[in-house]
C-alpha cells in the first residue's frame, strides 16, 4: 500500500503542479487580488475533484471486473497519454500569464473542474494504473483523497505564489527549463507505468 501513494505521488505531482489550465486560472487570479479570494473557487473545486474522482472510481472498477481486456487498453492508452504529456513539455514555450475580469467564487470552481475534459482524462488515466484488479471502496477512496488533496495543495501553491512564478517563467529560457524539467518527470513516469504491465 506504501509503494502504491508513493508511486502515485510521483505520477501526479507533474501533472498538478506543472502549468496547466485550472493551476494557471488560480495563479491568474491570485496574482490579481491576493490568495485569500481564490479560496472558495478552490474549495469549490476540490469538492467537485472529489465526488467526480470518485464517481469515475467505481465506473472504472465494475468495468475491470467484467472486461478485463478494456482495462489493459486503458493502461497501455494512458501510458501514451503521459507520453504524449511529457511530449508537449518538452516542445513547450514560455507561460502566457491569465487575467481574471472578475474575483472568482465557489461556483466558479466547479464548473471550472466540470468543463475541464484534461480532468477526465487524467482521472481516467491515473485509475487505469493504480486500480488494478483490486476494485475496493476503501482503495478507490483513498486514491481519490490522495488524488484531491495532492491538486488542493497545487492550486493553493500556485494562487499563493502566482505572479512571481509567472513572471519569473515568461522568460522563453526560464520556462524551457521548467518545461524540461517536467517532461522528464513525466517520461519517467510513463516507463515505470510500462515496467507495471509485464
């Protein structure tokens, strides 16, 4: 059980606390008014993380039990996936920095998570490494806890630094280093993925 939250620290922490959509949306506006007003849109969004992680879950764990095959699909799709992530890191720029026209809320955050289709897929794919055959409430629980407060404490990261770290990385030299650095995570992850199938 260790080794599982070990392991699926390391596959989320590129993928939460590189620069991405929802983190870019919290340092935006917590470069604009201050941390403190991003924290219902946050809260509001991790709400939404969890119940939509959770639900994602246990769809994923009655498929496995009836079609074992589509479960292994799944798994080699999401390896490509990460592959491909860690692909576009590496060809990636510098930062564009986001503006809020407005202080966000509670509702805000959900509908952020909710219209996010990279949420479902990154869901989708960290289930189809991590469930495996053991389909439990307790395991699917505990993933999508882990899952949750690991994107939580991103986003909090991000607001709270937001306009230094986006200053910082508008530098096209800054940013490639970062984009490197990330993509390389991901590379890494996406062969100890493939190490797990044989």
């Amino acid at each position: 059980m260790l080794e599982l939250i070990i392991a699926l620290v390391f596959f989320l922490f590129p993928l939460a606390y590189s620069p991405g959509p929802g983190n870019m949306f919290f340092a935006a506006n917590g470069a604009r008014f201050g941390f403190k007003p991003t924290v219902p849109a946050n809260i509001g969004y991790h709400i939404a993380t969890w119940i939509v992680t959770f639900a994602i879950g246990i769809g994923f764990a009655e498929v496995a039990k009836n079609y074992p095959n589509f479960f292994l699909y799944v798994s080699y799709a999401g390896i490509f996936y990460v592959l491909y992530l860690a692909w576009l890191f590496f060809k990636a720029g510098s930062i564009d920095k986001e503006i809020a026209s407005r202080k966000i809320n509670f509702w805000d955050g959900v509908i952020l998570l909710v219209l996010n289709p990279k949420a479902y897929v990154i869901i989708s794919a960290m289930f189809s490494q991590f469930l495996a055959f053991n389909s439990s409430i307790a395991l699917i629980t505990l993933i999508t806890t882990i899952f949750t407060l690991n994107n939580l404490l991103a986003f909090c990261l991000w607001a709270y630094i937001g306009d230094r770290l986006l200053y910082r990385f508008r530098n096209a030299k800054n940013a490639r280093i970062l984009n490197i650095f990330f993509g390389a995570l991901l590379f890494g992850v996406a062969i100890w993925m493939l190490s797990k199938l044989n």
